[in-house]
C-alpha cells in the first residue's frame, strides 16, 4: 500500500491525521478482502500500526515494526 502523498497516490491538502491514515489502511484491507493481515510498518509507520491494532485488534495477525515510531502520542499530522 501507498499511502497518500507518497510515489503514485493523491496528494490531498489534507487528511494526513493519524486518525485518517489508519482509517485508508483499513479501507485498503477491506477493497481486497483480508479480515486479518501481518503489517509491517517502517519509521512514522509505526504509529499507524500501533493505532490500527488498537482500534481493530481482531484485524491484525502480528505487527512488525522495522526502525518505527510506535507510540501515536503527538503525531497528529505526520506528513506534508
């Protein structure tokens, strides 16, 4: 996955919240029907993770954090 503002994907003024983030993730593993995924996140990704299994933990088999950020506090706009 892409996230937005990054290589291919939109680049909207806004919606860089860690809320909204986590909410594309979740969309993303929706559209191709995973109900429980291994994600692996990289630096700030860590945080999108770390919220994700709080919110969704039936949705998630194991994280794996590589060089990341795993506390969500203070990172409410993470991008651009």
């Amino acid at each position: 996955m892409t996230r937005r503002g990054h290589a291919e994907s939109d680049r909207p003024k806004d919606g860089y919240t860690l809320d909204r983030l986590v909410d594309d993730l979740k969309a993303v593993l929706d559209t191709l029907g995973f109900r429980r995924a291994t994600l692996v996140g990289h630096s700030i990704a860590g945080g999108e993770l770390t919220l994700f299994a709080n919110r969704f933990p039936g949705r998630v088999a194991r994280l794996i954090y590589l060089d990341a950020v795993l506390a969500t506090d203070g990172l409410e706009q993470i991008c651009c």
